[in-house]
C-alpha cells in the first residue's frame, strides 16, 4: 500500500470518527447535558486555578463520560437494528446495562468533580 493510500484511510476514519460525534450530539439530549457541564466544569477549572493534577484529572472524567456516552448511543443503534425495535428481553438487558456503564463513569467524575471544588467554594465562601 502507497503511503498516500494509508494517509487517505486515515483522513476518511477521523472523517467518519467525527460525524459520528456530531451526529450523536445533534441527537442524543443526554451527551448535550455532558456537553454543558463539560464548559462549565472547564470555566470552573481557570476561575478555581486548579493544579496539573486536578487538570488530569478532569480532562480523563471528560474523555471517559463523552467516550462511554458515544459508546451508549452505539450500543442502543446497534441493539435497535437487531431486534427492528421489537420488544425483546436481551434488547433491555443490553440496553440498561450499557446505560449502567454511563452512569458508573458519571457518578464517578461528579465524585471527583466534588472532591476537586467543593474545598475550594468552601474556601471562597468560609475564608475570604
Ligand atoms: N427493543 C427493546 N426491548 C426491550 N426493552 C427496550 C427496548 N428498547 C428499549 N428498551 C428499554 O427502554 C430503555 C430506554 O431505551 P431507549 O432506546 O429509548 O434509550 P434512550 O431512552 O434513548 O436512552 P438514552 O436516554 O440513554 O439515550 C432501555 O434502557 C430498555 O430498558
């Protein structure tokens, strides 16, 4: 394969990667809220000036909610085309546990969310 091939089969992945993350975000409410929260917890992050590691940190919470959300919308098409939208069993299995996933992953970044701000506020409120 010339590297120009395998250079344009890259591009057309990214190419294909983003539309997917466009399209799950002009659909899907749930990756719109994650969206939000995102811009505020990084407006957060420069008002509060949090240190390289609270950065690190936030940034992984970011890309684990927005990866595990895009994985849910994946699982849900994928489950939708299987059983043509008929009720099945093994559809609610699959379906509740990938949203099970989402919610793991966004409990867990609130925690560390919490952990990251709220000795801050306090601070901002008790202190100054
Ligand atoms: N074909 C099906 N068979 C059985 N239960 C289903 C089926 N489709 C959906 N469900 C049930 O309905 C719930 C919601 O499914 P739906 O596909 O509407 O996701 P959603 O509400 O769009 O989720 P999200 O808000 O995360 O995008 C599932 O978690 C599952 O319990």
């Amino acid at each position: 394969m010339a590297f120009h091939e395998g250079n344009n089969k890259f591009t057309k992945s990214v190419y294909h990667a983003v539309q997917g993350i466009i399209e799950t975000v002009k659909v899907e409410r749930n990756i719109k809220i994650h969206m939000i929260i995102t811009a505020l917890v990084i407006i957060a992050g420069f008002l509060f000036k949090i240190n390289l590691v609270e950065w690190l940190s936030i940034v992984i919470c970011i890309g684990l909610v927005i990866g595990m959300e895009l994985l849910n919308t994946s699982i849900e098409h994928t489950v939708d085309l299987a059983c043509q939208k008929e009720y099945h069993q093994l559809a609610k299995k699959a379906k509740d546990a990938s949203a099970g996933a989402v919610l793991v992953v966004a409990t867990m970044s609130v925690v560390i969310g919490m952990i990251i701000f709220i000795p801050k506020i306090w601070k901002l409120i008790f202190i100054n």
